[in-house]
C-alpha cells in the first residue's frame, strides 16, 4: 500500500504499528490511517505440514458438498472417474504421511477376521511403532502383519504369522523383520505358547476325533526333545503320531499346511520323538 503524508509530504517514512492498526509518519508523528486489519496470516509456519496443521478456511468461504450426480457448485457435470481421482489426490495432500500410513493400516486389519480387541491392539502397536519412527523404509503391509501378529501372541491366540501375511498380501520375511524390530524397540515380553495349547488348536482345524488329541497330549508330556526345536513341530509330530496309533493317519501335508511349516521339520521331530520314546515306526 502507497501512502504519503499530507502534513510533510513524507512517502518514505511510514511505519505501520500492528499493535493498534495505524499508519504512522515518522517524520512529523501524524497517525495516516488508524483501525486497519490485518490481513495477513495468524500463525507461522516452517514447512508444508506446519502450514496444513495450523491452516484454517477463511469463515467468509463455504462450501457445496459434492454428490451424486457429481455436479460442481455451478451445476456442471463432473466425470466419475476424474472426480474420485481430484478426491484421492486431495485427501492426500492435505494429510501427513502418519495419517495416510494409519488409515491404510486399518483398512488391512479390518480387512482381516479376528477379534475387535485384537484388532484394537494391533493399531495400538501400529501407532507406537510409528511414533518410533519404525515404519520408515518399510512397506506398511508388512508393518502391520507383525503388529497383528504380535496382538494375537499378546491375547494367545494363534495365528502364524505366515498366515497372516498372506492376508495382508506382504512379504514373510520383512514381516519376520519388523515382528523382531518392533519386539526390540518397544521391549514386549510376549507369551509363549503351549504345546498343549498348539495341539488342541491344530486338532480343532483337522476336525481330529478326540482320543487322537488326548493321545498327543499324552505323547507331548512324555517327550523330551531339545529346547532349538520349535514348538509348532513338537505339536504337530505329537499329532501325527498319535493318529498312526489310532490307526486314523493323518496327511503330513495337512499338518504342515495348518501349522505353517514344512513337512521335512514334520519328518525330523518325528523321527526325533521315536527314538526319545523308544517306539517303532
């Protein structure tokens, strides 16, 4: 804004006090105007997200929602596709990156049919993770597996995390990765599982007769393998032996496809089992 001053002449000495609103000359102290508003900004902002977080709409604007037809404020039509593409690319500029990455974390739990409370958890962990800025270089999907996965260890309800993955359509082994990562960084103490538990839980999806289960828990009980073997093997082995002696064999297809493992760890636990119990195969 140009001004000059009628009692100097002055043009170059103006001062605009912002406390009060006024114009004032230097040079002879005569206030030029006086209840001027301020027009600009009423925060400060360093970056874009600074600036989107602080930003506010102007109260003189409003706003015409945008509905089925899809016609713009003016009535004209808009193209379906152009107008849930404009949307997209709205929603995303004017939400952060930990904004985006929660929202696409909970539509793959959601997604996914487990309990309300471990779903609940597993956006807990989500959040810490990314409050630990554990997220970063990793893709989310795979983030999420481990944090579904650790929510089901955390409520002892099996799950493998295998499975899991496949679920969310991410990759095994970053999974594994960010599973220990998190595990680490947040310092979990997760519950382990029983071999008991596995066996009853592997029976209930093989749809087994109960003497096979008794039978493998009894099994499980009496066996002592070395503490490297994994658990979801001993379980397995103890089941697939007791269906041999029940005279109803189970597949070792089945049992490794429901526990997640391979059926060469099927053999070696089996074999490993036979000779700590003394039994013929």
């Amino acid at each position: 804004m140009y001004l000059s001053c009628p009692n100097c002449g002055s043009d170059s000495d103006v001062l605009f006090d912002k406390s009060r609103g006024e114009f004032i000359c230097l040079n002879c102290g005569l206030v030029l105007m006086e209840r001027v508003v301020d027009l600009g900004s009423e925060y400060r902002a360093y970056d874009r997200e600074q600036y989107l977080e602080r930003a506010r709409d102007s109260p003189l604007m409003t706003s015409h929602p945008i509905e089925p037809p899809f016609k713009d404020y003016s009535g004209k039509e808009l193209d379906r596709f152009k107008f849930f593409r404009l949307r997209e690319i709205d929603r995303r500029v004017k939400s952060s990156v930990f904004e985006r990455s929660l929202r696409r974390a909970i539509r793959l739990i959601n997604g996914i049919t487990l309990p309300l409370y471990i779903k609940e958890e597993a956006i807990l962990i989500f959040k810490k993770a990314c409050k630990h800025k554990l997220i970063r270089g990793r893709r989310v999907r795979d983030v999420v597996a481990a944090c579904i996965y650790i929510a089901c260890r955390e409520y002892r309800v099996i799950k493998p995390l295998k499975e899991i993955t496949t679920c969310v359509q991410g990759d095994y082994k970053s999974a594994a990765k960010a599973f220990r990562l998190i595990v680490h960084t947040l310092n979990l103490k997760l519950p382990q599982f029983s071999i008991r538990d596995l066996i009853i839980e592997y029976a209930y999806k093989l749809k087994l007769e109960k003497d096979v289960v008794v039978k493998a828990i009894d099994i499980a009980q009496r066996v002592n393998v070395k503490s490297a073997r994994n658990p979801r093997s001993i379980a397995i082995a103890c089941i697939y032996i007791a269906s041999i002696l029940n005279e109803g064999r189970v597949l070792q297809r089945d049992l490794a496809q429901v526990s997640g493992l391979c059926e060469v760890t099927l053999r070696n636990t089996y074999k490993e089992i036979l000779q700590t119990l003394k039994l013929s195969r």
